[in-house]
C-alpha cells in the first residue's frame, strides 16, 4: 500500500482554536456580575448603569444568562445570540493537512482516495475538549505529527492528553519543537523526556521529541515548514531581559501562522517576504537516522515503533509559488488596547497589508469584545457596513467599539493605507475549516468551508 504524501493533495486547515490563553467564555465572566471590571472600558463602552447586565446576578432560572455585563461571555452561552457559540475559544491550535497517495482498490479499478495525514501544531490546555468538540465532525481518526511554538500552557499542556492517541495508533507521536521549548517541557512533563521519571502505572505517551532550530526549513507529513521565529514579550534569566521567542510557521509557502507575536525581528521579515522554500535535497529531512534525538519518553519492551517517516522519500518540488499569499492566520488579542506579549489589530493589519494575502484570519481573540464585534469591526475594514442597524443584542458596542477603533491615534496613522486596501480580514473561530488548492491557484487559491465544524446553539457542545 502506497504510503507516499499525494503532491496533488489540497492543504487544509482546520481551526481546532483561537482563542487567548484562558480560553473562553471565562467563568468568573459568568458568575461575578458585579462589579463590572473597570479595565474594560478600554476595550468596550460601559454598558449603562441601569441596563439589566450591569445589575445582574448569577440565576439560571431567571435573567441569566442576560445579566452577564461580558458582551463576549455572555453571547457564549446565550441561546439568543445566533452565532453566540462562535464566543466559545480554545487555545489558539489548527491542523494542518494533506493526504497520502491515493490507494487502488481492491478490484484493482477505482483509486481511493488517501487518508488525511494530521499535523497539530500547538496541543495546549483546552486540547482535550476541543478535540472531542470537532475530531468526530472532521473525522480526525489519528495524529500524525505534532508541531510546538513555544513553552507556554496553552501551547503545551495537552502533550499528556495524546497517550490514549499513542497507544490507539501503536506508534511514537514526533513532536517538533524549538531547544527553548524542549527545556520547559522537560521541565514541566520529566516523565514525557524520560520514563523512568514516570509514577503509577508508568501510562505515559510515546512522543520523539525533534529540536528544530528557529530558523529551519522542514518537511512533515508532506507539507513544507519554514519555521518563523518572532518575539512573544519578555522574559527575565539572571537579571537579564529576554525576548521569548516563539515560532510562526509557512506551511507550502501559501499559509503563514503567527499565533503569538509582540514583535517580528528583520531577519524572521526577510523569511516571510521570500517566501521560496529551498529544494527538499537542501532541507532538513526527518527520518530515524539524522533526528536530533531526545530521549523518548517510552521505553518499554512493548514500545510502539515510529510510523515510517513521511518524508523519506522527497517530493517533486512545485515550483510556483502562489502570489499572493492566499491565507494569514495572525495574532491580534485586542482592537485597540496593546499588550505587552501580543500585537493588536492595528499592528495585525500593518503585518497583512505588507503580506498582501487574499484573506487573513484574526487568532488569539479575548473577552470583552464578541464574535460579532470582531465581525463588524472587520467588515468596517473593507469600507463596508456590515449588519450595522441589525437587532443584534451587541451592535450599539459594535458601533461604539468602531468609532473608536477608527478614532484612534494609532490607526489614524495608518487609515488611508487601510482604506485603499480593503484587504479581506476576518476573525477565526473555532471549528473553521479552510482549503488551499495544490498549488495556491484558482480564483482566489483558497477555498473556506463554512460551518462543516460549526455547531449550532441547539446543539449541546
Ligand atoms: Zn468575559
Ligand atoms: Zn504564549
């Protein structure tokens, strides 16, 4: 049976999250009504002091779920908000993926198609949940290869929830991950680097940690990484400040990801803007003999073997590269309010209108600004109204929320160049699903499958 990635293969993308690192809704937005907390009249109006949010109480058998003052908490488990479960975020998280060669069946006429081939780059906090919400829609029936961005829990912290995965697929899940991250995994999970270290029953999943450094080129599973190194804030070690470097990634030279970012260094620019991905014989190739081997974190006598590498036999390289750029995914925590780890939207859009792509899409979303808020906002990007005049419980804040945004001095700088733009931005959610043709081409190179992991308010998850 063929085993080869199909070089026709489309590259989808499936948003598994896109929220910060709390994921939302936020409990305590839920429960603690009062008082409503002060900072976010940064982000959003107050809502009016006599307005039922404001004097609300948690009562399940009465106002609430109207007495969340949250616009964005409480649209995520209100039933009156068509699209409120749009508000339900994971840790920001996507698959990425293509399928193998085609299988010929067994009458030896028709071919199958081949079997999605599942890259996760980021298993954070909300791994868990977010895989039983969306695999089954996806049909995600196994993991193939896991790629990290950097140490953080919401970036991390799922790695323990892959051992069911491991035992299942009967092999050894690789994780790609920078030495940065290596450390604090290690540090965080000892018994996931070395056995022994594990208690109880000794039930650990078996992962090949692969250090990757920040500026590699690599292939997995067919598809073609460029890793991106950028800034995500500052740490201190021995009274030094540090700039915490986190992984962006291009995937096939026609989707870039950049989940956590404060600052993109010169060097990591050039990368993107390059956009040529060097000849697989001059790339890094993953396979048992050139690794650069961690400690596996299984090493039974029953220890599953690693699935045969993907890439050990290397694609023809396609050498058109899709102009433009059909698909960003880009940080953007806030509209307005900067933070010291994560660029906002004004810095989002500076980032997407020097990457020209046909679409970006808004990741690492927070409270107190709604799904439709963001929705809005974005379509006052392109020089259109939106649903402004709607009956939507949240469209006088849109529409303060916009004035602002356009009011700013920040953007103000950059408003003619936006304008002239008008590129297509729109915030993620969880559950989307976007295709990329073979070779980035036909109309737009990109294809968005709306809703096929959507659920609905009436559905229970
Ligand atoms: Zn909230
Ligand atoms: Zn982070």
């Amino acid at each position: 049976m063929p085993t080869d990635p199909d070089s026709d293969s489309p590259l989808q993308l499936l948003f598994l999250g896109t929220g910060t690192s709390t994921g939302l809704p936020l409990t305590p937005c839920l429960t603690l009504t009062q008082p409503y907390p002060a900072e976010f009249s940064s982000h959003l109006p107050l809502p009016a002091p006599n307005s039922s949010p404001a004097k609300g109480e948690y009562n399940p058998d009465g106002e609430w779920p109207d007495t969340i003052p949250c616009a964005c908490c409480r649209a995520a488990v209100s039933p009156d908000v068509p699209e409120g479960w749009k508000n339900k975020r994971g840790n920001t998280s996507v698959i990425v993926r293509k399928r193998r060669a085609a299988t010929q069946a067994a009458d030896g006429e028709e071919e199958e198609e081949g079997e999605w081939r599942n890259v996760i780059v980021d298993v954070g906090k909300t791994f868990r949940e977010q895989s039983a919400r969306f695999f089954p829609r996806w049909g995600v029936k196994r993991i193939d290869a896991v790629i990290l961005t950097h140490g953080h829990a919401d970036a991390y912290y799922g790695l323990d929830d892959l051992r069911e995965w491991c035992f299942r697929q009967n092999c050894v899940i690789p994780v790609f991950l920078n030495r940065e991250t290596y450390e604090t995994v290690a540090m965080s999970f000892p018994y996931l680097v070395d056995r022994k270290k594990a208690s109880g029953g000794g039930d650990v999943p078996a992962l090949r940690f692969h250090i990757i450094e920040d500026d590699a080129d690599f292939e997995v599973e067919g598809i073609r990484v460029r890793a991106l190194p950028v800034e995500h804030g500052i740490y201190f070690q021995d009274d030094e400040r540090k700039p915490l470097i986190c992984l962006g990634f291009m995937f096939d030279e026609s989707i870039i990801y950049m989940s956590d970012v404060s600052e993109i260094p010169p060097a990591t620019w050039e990368r993107m803007m390059d956009r040529n991905i060097p000849d697989l014989s001059a790339m890094t190739t993953f396979n048992s003999t050139n690794i650069s081997e961690q400690p596996s974190g299984y090493d039974s006598p029953n220890r599953p073997k690693e699935s045969p590498p993907a890439d050990s036999k290397p694609l023809p390289l396609k050498k058109k590269v899709p102009r433009p750029l059909p698909v960003l995914i880009i940080d953007s925590l806030w509209p307005l309010v900067r933070h010291s780890s994560h660029i906002h939207l004004p810095e989002a859009l500076r980032i997407a209108m020097r990457l020209k792509p046909s679409i970006t899409y808004l990741v690492d979303l927070v409270h107190p600004v709604s799904h439709y808020m963001w929705h809005e906002l974005c379509a006052s990007v392109r020089g259109e109204n939106g649903k402004k005049g709607c009956q939507h419980p949240d469209d006088e804040q849109a529409r303060e929320l916009i004035g602002r945004f356009w009011n700013d001095k920040d953007v103000k700088t950059i408003e003619g160049k936006v304008k002239k733009w008008g590129g297509r931005v729109e915030p993620g959610w969880d559950g989307l699903v976007v295709e990329v043709n073979g070779d980035g081409g036909g109309e737009e190179g990109f294809e968005v499958i709306e809703g096929k992991g959507g659920s609905g308010p009436g559905l229970a998850m």
